[in-house]
C-alpha cells in the first residue's frame, strides 16, 4: 500500500502542475488582450 499511495501522490503532484501549466498558459492569453 505505501508504494501505491507514494505514487497516487505523484500522479497527483503531476496532474497539478498540469492544471497550473493550463490555467497559465489560459490567463496570459486573456491578459494578452
């Protein structure tokens, strides 16, 4: 279990840092405008 949970953590950590990289990439092309 504790090998499963370290790596839901990183697939959390990763899908985060997706989430970031869009909503990022989303609000420099509204404040782009």
């Amino acid at each position: 279990p504790v090998l499963q949970r370290s790596l839901l953590l990183k697939l959390t950590k990763l899908r985060i840092k997706a989430w970031e990289a869009q909503i990022r990439s989303a609000l420099g092309v509204l404040t782009a405008y």
